[in-house]
C-alpha cells in the first residue's frame, strides 16, 4: 500500500511544480526564437520621379473640356493613377524637346539618341530590381550599342550638336578603346595565306575579264565582216 500511495503522489506532481518547464513553453520558446528578420527593401531612385502626380497623360492633356471635370476626375487621368508605360512615354517628349529642332521633328539623331536614353535607363532600373533577367539585359545592351553608334556619328559630322545633346540629356559619352591584338603565329600565317589568295583571287578575275573583253571585240570583228558589203543608193 506504500508503495502505491508514493506512485499516485507522483503522478499527481506536474512539470511546474518541481521546478521544469512545460511543454508549451518548450514549444513557444523555439518558435519565437528562429523568427526571421526580413530586411527592409531599399528604394531605389527612379529617373521619373521628377514627373509630377498632377500632371495629366498625354492623351488627355490636350482635351478642351478637362478644365471643367470634376478633381476626382482629374485626379483619374493624372500621373498619380497613369502606369509605367505612359509615365515613360511623357518622359520621352520631354527629353526629345530639349534637343529637338522644329515642332514637327521626331526623325533627327538627337531625337533618336533623347528616346533611347529613356529606354537605357528605365531597364537599368529594371535590372537592379531583377538582375536575372537576361532578355532585358539583352535589350539594354543593344539600345547601349545603338546609341553609342549615333553619338559616335554626331561627334564626327556636327561636333557643336554632339555637344548639347550630351548636356542636355545629361549623357558621359566615353570614346571606345581602340582593339589591339597580339600578333600570334598562328594568326599571321592565316593573314598571309587569306592575303595571297585573296591576290590570286583578283588575278583570275582580271583574267576571266580581259578574255571576255577580247572574245566580244572578235565577235563583233567577225560579224563586221560576215555583213554584205553596201550596194548603194538607187539613182
């Protein structure tokens, strides 16, 4: 009977009262203790953030009754509420305004080069968000090389216009490194080789020439005087 009574005393004792903790508190204890600390994204600065909210998009800027709708109205069709697509486009004219040299001109170099550089930087910030995106890389990388080429023209045929196009859109233009490469056996063989038979190459054309030359010039000899010889005229 001993015996028994001690097992039933310590049935009864519980995990609290000698002194160790509960279950549940193991169990809170290790959930609260691996939570994850997420990091705060950082904002990175956009080159249309000088654009303002208020300003309306470009299909109803020029709308006569857009005076007169309510502000819930205008607050619709303003930047605030326009996606990225149509703030990039509003973005375009106003660069292309500055180098722009009549109303009407959307074909010169500088407007090409104005529209392209909103095109670089709005998939530079495109990729600091998704680096991995390797089809936009491609695009930018393109549309980096085709401006460089139009640049590269301007400061050869109008030096003044390369000038202000840089200043106003505000473009670092580098001049590209001249390609140096390292003579090797190899490669000075091939020259020489493609030079010799690039050499005999135009050798059998100007043969291949003059023997046309001169089977025409018999030709026509031979034919010459194949013909009747003139009778004369009536009397």
């Amino acid at each position: 009977m001993l015996r028994g009574a001690v097992a039933a005393a310590l049935r009864g004792l519980t995990a609290t009262t000698v002194g160790i903790p509960s279950k549940s508190s193991f169990l809170q204890t290790a959930r609260n203790y691996a939570r994850l600390v997420r990091k705060k994204k950082q904002e990175i600065p956009s080159h249309l953030d000088d654009l303002p909210p208020t300003m309306l998009m470009k299909s109803y800027a020029n709308v006569p009754i857009i005076d007169k709708v309510d502000d819930v109205v205008k607050r619709m069709l303003s930047l605030e509420m326009a996606s990225q697509r149509e703030r990039t486009e509003i973005k375009k004219e106003q660069l292309a305004e500055k180098v722009r040299k009549s109303p009407d001109d959307n074909c010169s170099l500088e407007v090409k080069v104005a529209y392209l550089t909103v095109k670089i930087r709005t998939l530079q910030e495109h990729l600091q968000k998704h680096p991995k995106d390797k089809k936009n890389k491609t695009r930018m990388m393109m549309a980096i090389d085709q401006q460089n080429m139009l640049l590269k023209y301007l400061r050869n045929r109008e030096y003044d216009v390369f000038e202000n196009t840089c200043k106003q859109l505000d473009i670092q233009y580098t001049l590209p490194p001249q390609y140096r490469r390292r003579a090797t056996r190899r490669w000075v063989v091939k020259k020489a080789f493609c030079i010799k038979v690039f050499k005999e190459v135009k050798k059998q054309k100007a043969l291949m020439k003059l023997k046309q030359r001169q089977e025409s010039t018999k030709a026509a000899k031979d034919q010459k005087d194949q013909a009747p010889p003139n009778a004369g005229t009536p009397v």
